[in-house]
C-alpha cells in the first residue's frame, strides 16, 4: 500500500467527464510522474489530491487518512506541499525572508505578521533556514530581492519554501515550464538530491520527457481523464499504445 491512494476517482464538470475511475498508488520515498496531454486530467487530479476540488465519488488517501473535505491549509498541515506551475513566491522580500515565511504561518492557517521581528530572530529557525538554502545551493543569495531572479532561481526558492515546512509529499505541477534546458537540468537535479536526502515521496505532473524519464521510477499515463497505464519508465517507453499517443515526440 503506498503513501497515496486514489481509488475509483470520478470527477464531471457539466458533461464533461474530466477524471473517470481513476486508481493511483504512489509508493512512499519514490518519484512517481503523471504524464498525458492537454485536457487528459492531470491538473483536475492535482486539485483534488490538494483539496481544491471534491470527486464526486471515489477516496484520496494520504499516510490511511482521508484528504477528502480537508482544506488546503489542513492538508498541508498533514505533510503534503505543492510546487505550482508558476512560482509562487514573494517578489518584494529577499531570498531569506522568503524561506522564514513558512515559519509564520500559525497551525490554524493565520499569519503572524506583527511577530515579523521575533520569529525572524529565533536563532533556531534562522539556522534552519540557512540550513535550508545551503542544500538548495542558495546560500549565497539570501539577501536577494526574489524578483530580481531567474525563472531557475525562483523555482529553487519555491522549493526550499516547501522544504522548511518538512513535508513527506511534494506534488509538483510542470516544475520545469518556461525554463532553458540549463535550469531544467538544474532543477532535476536538485530534484533528485531532495529525494535521495530527504526521503521525501514527489508525484510530478510534466510535459518535458526529458524531466519524466531524468526522475520517475513510476509513470501513470491519462487518456481523457482515464488512466491508460501505470509501469516503470522502461516499459512505458516501450508501450505501444503510449507510444503512439503521447510519447512520439520524447526526449531523449
């Protein structure tokens, strides 16, 4: 049994059926891909794995707890983080306050702003910070305005955000979109040391191939919401009917 489990999804909006029984088992510490075309489902999948959106029938588990109902605060309280297609992060402060603002974050989803001074100057989430960008090879920018950066950089950042939260699940939406291919290698590599050193289990929504078969050790492919097949990246390459549908134009 792995760490996630979705078990007979269904998902309509009006009549269109944008996730048909769908059953994916993410096995813990693994990097596990969600591939498929444009309108295959993958984005309304990743909404409902983070409780933006409700299946109208079927289970999402998480660690044997339901993510079903749960807010996107409660959710992340629960150990899942999500990387957005688009960094989120916050242009007007440096590289330094951004990785402190999870610190601020209270259990009940409120923010402590007026406490800006104190808890910035807790030695113990300061060094857990730094701590954080020396392993995302940040360090030497932390006093950087996050604007001023590359669409690499910003990605860098938003995941050390995500790291000093300590999630166990990291759902990452096209990390690589809009970057050179120098950053794209950039960001699977840091991928790949997140992973090894930190035990943490990644499900990846992507496009570029290139990242899929760099990455997954499991691939689950949608065809119009429905799950075509799940294998090992060896054999997904190797599918017929992947192959002919998606895969033609892959990276090699």
């Amino acid at each position: 049994m792995g760490i996630l489990e979705v078990k007979g999804v269904n998902k309509r909006f009006g009549g269109l059926q944008a996730l048909g029984d769908v059953n994916l088992s993410v096995e813990e510490n693994t990097v596990h891909a969600i591939i498929g075309p444009n309108g295959a489902g993958k984005s309304t999948l990743l909404n409902v794995l983070v409780g933006k959106l409700i299946p109208d029938t079927g289970s999402v588990m998480f660690d044997g707890q339901s993510v079903l109902g749960r807010s996107p605060h409660e959710i992340n309280q629960m150990g899942i983080s999500r990387v957005f297609q688009t960094p989120e992060i916050f242009g007007d402060l440096t590289v330094m306050e951004n990785v402190m603002i999870p610190c601020f974050a209270r259990r009940d989803g409120s923010f402590r702003l007026h406490a800006f001074e104190t808890v910035f100057n807790e030695k113990a989430l300061v060094e857990q910070a730094e701590q954080i960008l020396i392993d995302v090879n940040m360090i030497d920018k932390r006093d950087m305005h996050a604007a001023s950066m590359s669409r690499g950089d910003k990605r860098r950042l938003e995941m050390a955000m995500c790291l000093v939260q300590e999630p166990r699940l990291l759902l990452l939406d096209e990390p690589t979109a809009g970057m050179a291919r120098a950053d794209t290698n950039n960001t699977i590599e840091l991928l790949k040391e997140i992973n090894e050193k930190r035990d943490i289990t990644m499900a990846i929504i992507e496009h570029d191939m290139h990242v899929v078969f760099s990455l997954a050790e499991r691939i689950t492919v949608l065809a119009q919401g429905t799950p075509l097949v799940e294998d090992t990246p060896e054999n997904i390459k190797g599918h017929p009917k992947v192959q002919e549908a998606y895969l033609g134009q892959a990276h090699g």
